[in-house]
C-alpha cells in the first residue's frame, strides 16, 4: 500500500504516534582531533574542513518560496458563506515565522463562533498553525495535496532567519514591522521549548567568509532587513588569529538550526495524536473550498494561494540546493560569497543567493558544480 492510500483509508485521525518527548540520553561521538587534514587548531575552537567533491552529491533539489513584497498575507476575508483565514507568502521566513503568524491567524479564528476548522496546507506553517488551533480547543482536518516529506517546507535550508526575504520595505504595509516583532518574539519563545528535544531544534555556530566588509545598506543575512537587538547572539568579527580563514572579514555568531525531517515528523506525529485528521485531496479553485464541510478556512497554501484566490503579488524564489553525504563532525553554517551550506541530520546542503520570479524546479548541474568550487576554495585555503 503507497504513502497517499495508507492516509485515505487507514484512519489516520485516529492514529497515535509516541511523540519521543524524552530526548536521547546517547553520547554522541565526538570529533576525530587526531585526525590533522580536517581540523584546525585556534586555541579553544575546532573548525572541521567540509569534505568537498561532486561525487558526494548525492541530491539536487529546487525549492520555490513565496513572496510577496508587501509581505505575508495574514488576514481574514469572507467568501460567501465561507470565512477565509490567510497565512501564506513568508518568503524565506516562513519557517522562523510559522508560530507568529500561525498564532495571529489563530486568534482570527477563535474570534468566530466556529470550532471545527479546515486547514489548507501541510508545510510548516500549515503544521505550526493546525497545533496551536488544536491548543485553543479547535478541531482541525488539513487537506492537503502531499504530506511531509513530499512538500514545499522539506526543501529549505533550516535556520532562524524571521526576516530573510520576507517583504519589501519600500512597499511593505504601514505597521509591518511592529506585527512582523510580535510574530518574531512569539516564534522564538515558541522553538526554545524545542531546544534539546531529539535535535529537532540546536544552536550552531555560523560563520560569514568574505574578502571585504558588506557595505552599509547591504544585508549581511539571506535579504534580511528587520532585526531585534539582542533577541539571538549578535554577529561578531573575529580577528586573523581567531579563525583559519583566508579572509580579510569573517565573522561569527550563534543560530538556531531546524533538523528539518525530524521536525516536519514530530509536529505532524503530535497534531495526529490530538485528534487532528488529514485528507488528501488538492485544493485547485474556490469551488473546492466551497466544497468543504467546515465554515472557516485557514489558508497556508503558500505558492498554490495565487492560483486559487488570484493574488497578483505573490511570486517565487527559487532556490537550489546541492546536498552533500552527511559528515558527523561538520555542525556548523557558513556563507560566503555566491555560496553557504548548512549541516543537517540527512547532509550538508550547499546552496546560493535564491532567483526572483523564477518556476523553475529543474536543478543545475552547473549550479552545482559552480558551489562546489567555490566552497572548494575557502576550505583549501585554510589555514593549518
């Protein structure tokens, strides 16, 4: 029996999960200092050299985030007989923010008399919004056209950037960036209580290589243009003697890292055991929404909202990523000019700055190609 026939007819609402509550006590192996080729030596710190070649790309993959200049859409609108709560379009933010918004959309709904809510969407925020609903004492169905790992959300890098791609200042809508802190704020206190629960969420280490300072109004992050000052450790320029970098600016500070397939998993497992249902069943015209059973809708579609309800802003970003066999000892990110990589559970995802306006999922080969030599590059140059 296939993934999509075991969610239609094995009952899946009434499925309960173990969530694995209790983190493992295991030790983990701890890292080859012995081992001279890979680790360089600064005093109190290790930096591991990532292990570079294209015969250890074991994966390509194109992941389209949804932007919308003005930024996400978070608002109620009535259709019909049919109340439509939006949450969509968070650009690269969408898993930082999916707790903020999810909970602005949550007291949308808790505003109306109705209790039993259909959710459109199973990426993080559809996931993230469906079980704080549950926590209000809501009953919850998602359709949805695909389930984790086979969504939007699979295909992202993983770390707290609530404000990476997420609007355009110069059109976002007066008073964005004070909703854009309280839903920052809420997401944060949200993930802490993640922290140390089977390595969904940890803090890395996260280096900035470049040849030169960034300039005073270029962003130093993935597009980030809001920040809130002392929420998450601030960047720190390390000097020559401090790191192995052949670099005249490098800079270093603390980030949250998502374990993305264990977190889609958790978050799913745990809205299953509280009753909540899925359907599959893909959402293409207003007519299908009609069609539900459930008075109010929240929409976490993502991408799939501009056909549906017609929004002319929202556009893709796309974004390729190259995933490297995993290697235990690499447990850091860092970005440097026209390339970065993450270290995931299931592998190190090398990755550039995304394309606006591109559909495009077909990988590059090229692109990939061109990562690797410049990745190639930092670690050669080394020092040690």
């Amino acid at each position: 029996m296939n993934r999509r026939d075991f969610f239609q007819k094995a009952g899946i609402g009434s499925l309960v999960v173990s969530t694995g509550a209790v983190a493992s006590c295991a030790t983990r192996p701890g890292p080859r200092y012995a081992d001279k080729q890979f680790y360089i030596n600064r005093g109190y710190h290790q930096i591991p050299k990532l292990r570079l070649s294209m015969d250890r790309i074991v994966k390509e993959t194109v992941g389209l985030r949804p932007f919308r200049p003005s930024g996400p859409r978070v608002e109620a609108e009535q259709m019909g007989n049919k109340l439509i709560v939006h949450n969509y379009g968070h650009g690269g933010s969408g898993w930082s923010l999916s707790w903020g918004t999810g909970n602005v959309a949550r007291n949308l709904v808790m505003a109306t008399p109705e209790r039993k809510i259909a959710m459109l969407g199973c990426g993080t925020v559809g996931i993230a919004t469906a079980c704080l609903l549950q926590e209000s004492g809501c009953e919850v169905t998602i359709y949805t056209k695909d389930v984790p790992p086979n969504v939007t959300s699979n295909l992202a890098t993983g770390t707290w950037s609530p404000a990476s791609r997420v609007c355009d200042p110069a059109v976002a809508k007066p008073g964005f960036e004070d909703i854009w802190k309280d839903a920052t704020l809420f997401s944060f206190r949200r993930f802490q209580f993640l922290l140390g629960l089977n390595d969904i969420t940890s803090w890395v280490d996260e280096y900035s290589v470049r040849k030169e300072a960034p300039g005073a109004t270029e962003p130093t992050g993935g597009g980030e243009q809001f920040d809130i000052e002392g929420l998450i450790p601030e960047r720190v320029r390390l000097s020559k003697k401090e790191h192995p970098f052949s670099a005249d600016y490098v800079t270093r500070r603390s980030n949250m890292m998502f374990n993305i397939p264990a977190y889609l998993h958790h978050h799913l497992q745990e809205f299953l055991a509280f009753g909540g249902k899925v359907k599959i069943r893909e959402i293409k015209k207003v007519e299908d929404i009609d069609a539900l059973p459930e008075k109010v809708i929240v929409n976490c579609m993502g991408l799939g909202a501009k056909p549906v309800f017609n929004d002319k802003e929202i556009t893709p970003v796309s974004g390729q990523l190259s995933c490297l066999i995993p290697q235990a000892d690499i447990q850091y990110k860092l970005s440097t000019e026209g390339a970065n990589f993450i270290a995931r559970k299931d592998g190190i995802y090398m990755g550039s700055n995304g394309i606006l306006g591109n559909w495009d999922t077909t990988p590059s080969r090229e692109q990939t190609e061109k990562v690797v030599t410049i990745l190639q590059d930092v670690m050669k140059n080394m020092r040690g």
